[in-house]
C-alpha cells in the first residue's frame, strides 16, 4: 500500500485516480421522460425529428409586407400599402402577398407566401381599414424567424454525454421529444465513521458529535446526478468497518468513507480499504488545505474515497475528486466548470507554500464590484462554510494572497 505522507498536488492526485479507472464504469442507461430527466446525463444524442421553427415566424406584431415595396420609405416621405388581411395566431396563413400588399401579423404568427419582411407596429399608421403608412423601410428578412433556423430535420442537437439542463428540456420538447434514454443514476454509498459520533437527532452526550457528513455528501452527490444511499455510522472498530464497507461495496458503484483517513493507532480506513479489491489505494495523502489525508482508491471497478471526517474539509474534497468520478460515471463529456465569479479579496491571507489552500469568502459588494471577504475557522466547523459563499483557490507556490489581489470565487 502507498505510504502515507508522500502528498501529491491536488491535479496530480485527481489524475492519477481518474486514469485508474476503467473507460466504461457506466454503461447501463434507461428512457426517461423529458420533463423529468433534469440534471440526468444524455446516453445516446438527439437527432431533430423535424425543423424549428417548422414555418416562418414574425418575431414582432406589425405588417409582413415584400421588402422591396418599402424602399425608401421614411417619416417624411411615407410608403402606402393596401392591408388585405390578418394571419390569426395559431392558424396557417392562407393568404399571398402581391406588389404593394401587406398583411397584419402578430409575434410568433406565420408569415404568409410572397411576404419576405415585419414592418413593426410602431413604424407604420393606419391610414384607412385598408391601407397602411409605412414610416421606416424594412430590409428582406427583418423580424422573420426562418423555418429550421433554429434546428435542421435531422440534426443532431443533443451529444450523448451531455447534462440535461432546463433550456434543453425546453428545446426538446419543442420538437416533441418527450423521452431521452439517460444514464443509470450511479449509487454511492455513504458510511460515516467514529465512536463520537451520533444520529443529528439524537441529543449529544459530552465527546458526542451529530453526523454532518452523511447528509452533506447526500447532498452532494443527488446534485451531481447520483443516487446517495447512507449506511449510517460505524464504530471505530475493524470488524464493523469491514463488514459495512463490504456490503456497501458489492451494492453500489462508488464508496465514500467520512473520517478515519488521518494518520493515527485508530486508522482503519486505509486498510479496509486495500482489502476490497485491487489495485487498491492509489493516493494516501494530497498536498492540500483542508484535505490532506484523503484516500483515493479503486477497488475492482468500483471506485472509493476515503474522505476527512470534519465537515469543510469533506466537502472540500468531495468537490474535488467525488464529483469528478461521478460525472465519468454518468459518461458526462468534458470536466465540470465551476460556476465562478471575479472578486477583489477584502484581506491579507496567508498560507503554507507546498501545499493547495481552499479558503471559504463571503461575498459583498462595494462601488468597486465584488469583494471576497474571507470566512475564518477550522475544518471542523461547519458553519465556516454555512456562512461562506464559496472558495478561494491559493496556489501550492504561493505563501498567500494580498488585500486588493483580484481572485477567482468558485461558488458553492
């Protein structure tokens, strides 16, 4: 087994962990309907069954007139056109356009044959019921939605691998796909350990702690598209680790264990660990702040980390390497960008070079924009990032960050 305190950076870590693990750890997929496949990940792509919009659109209330009838046309020497009718919403136009004709149209009406323009409302006045002044010209094209200029017949408008976010629901059902096939929700078993610790609702004894990690992790992996199945707490004892961490093995495809990771006569995880299979431990130890003593293991070919048991740090490390391995589960393309925002930090910050610093900030405006002012407290309180509203990467060369040094927030 890999010695303890060898750390490795955070990017070394994470790639070591993420190349160990086999190409296609989730293969399984099933049909879903699409108003209830969001935040799933797309197993196979979506080919456009016909073209949005499906005919042309007026995308303002006004007149479709031919463009080339309004050349010229201005506040101070209007174009007249006869108006020969109105397109109803919802209805198919069944009127054409001849030299010096227009017709009314409202937004999202069809437009009708031999109309290749929308004069807007506003740029035209009512003559008489039959004729119409055009106060602007319009060029061909102006204010029309082209059919398929949205999506073509036959397009593929959804890669697999893909997360399915609000405006893709919308987009496809607008072309009537009401079912995707979507990926497995992965399962993740969750164990978290220590003698100290209790149920939250339990009434803490003196030394007793409430379980934090089992329900923040819950949280975390159900946001990333997974299924968490807690296998409530587990004494520090050799047996009763074993036999939980087996069992949550051979029922799910990730295994997280809270606490139990650090160097210490009562450190259990790491062997328990290695025993689920090969190749076993890959990392014991990364170079990072809160995080150090994570685990990173694959096991067969069910990947597991053993994670620090004070709550700012799980979650540091959560973020970090579970929901990597989570979305190559969920055979999600590409890394996932963090949402983030640019902020002036509001003080010094130091730090130890050699190692990653995630510091927790609060977000306050000034006149200036943005500023990250840091949230202090140890790893084991949870609070620190309650009243936090993100993080603050230091760079392991770096011995810490300057008032006024502009950062990068990664928002929670």
């Amino acid at each position: 087994m890999p010695e303890f305190l060898k750390l490795l950076p955070p990017a070394v870590a994470l790639q070591r962990f993420l190349q160990a693990l086999p190409d296609e750890l989730q293969t399984r997929s099933e049909r879903v309907k699409t108003q209830d496949a969001l935040g799933r990940a797309l197993a196979e792509a979506v080919t456009a069954p016909s073209a949005l919009p499906p005919f042309r659109r007026s995308t303002v209330d006004g007149y479709a007139v031919r463009a080339e009838d309004t050349f010229g046309a201005s506040a101070s020497q209007p174009a007249y056109l006869r108006r020969i009718g109105e397109v109803q919403m919802g209805r198919a136009a069944d009127l054409a356009l001849r030299a010096g004709e227009a017709v009314t149209v409202h937004t999202g009406g069809m437009i009708p044959d031999g109309a290749d323009a929308v004069v807007m409302l506003e740029d035209t006045q009512s003559v008489a019921q039959d004729e119409i002044e055009l106060l602007k010209a319009a060029a061909a094209g102006q204010n029309v939605l082209l059919a398929g200029e949205d999506v073509k017949a036959g397009e593929v408008v959804i890669e697999a691998g893909s997360l399915l976010r609000a405006q893709e629901i919308g987009g496809l059902l607008a072309l009537g796909v009401t079912e995707v096939r979507a990926a497995v929700q992965p399962r993740v078993a969750i164990l978290s350990t220590g003698d100290e610790v209790v149920p939250p609702e339990a009434e803490p004894a003196a030394g007793q702690v409430r379980d934090v990690n089992s329900y923040t992790l819950s949280a975390l992996v159900e946001r990333a598209g997974s299924i968490p199945l807690r296998y409530g707490i587990i004494p520090d004892q050799l047996d009763a680790l074993r036999a939980a961490a087996r069992k949550a093995h051979a029922e799910s495809e990730m295994v997280l264990i809270a606490a139990g990771s650090s160097v210490s006569a009562r450190d259990i995880t790491a062997d328990v660990i290695q025993e689920l299979g090969p190749p076993g431990v890959l990392v014991h130890g990364v170079a990072l702040r809160p995080g150090k003593p994570t685990i990173l293991a694959l096991c067969g070919r069910v990947p597991v980390v053993g994670l620090p048991g004070n709550p700012v740090s799980a979650m540091v490390v959560a973020g970090l390497f579970v929901i990597p391995v989570l979305r190559k589960l969920l055979g999600l393309r590409g890394p996932a960008w963090p949402a983030t925002l640019a902020a002036t930090l509001a003080a010094n910050v130091a730090s130890v070079a050699g190692r990653e610093d995630y510091l927790p900030v609060r977000l306050e405006m000034s006149p200036e924009g943005p500023l990250a002012q840091p949230v202090y407290g140890r790893s084991n309180l949870i609070f620190t990032l309650v009243r936090a509203d993100g993080l603050v990467r230091i760079p392991a060369e770096a011995t810490g960050l300057e008032k006024g040094e502009r950062v990068e927030v990664r928002l929670f």
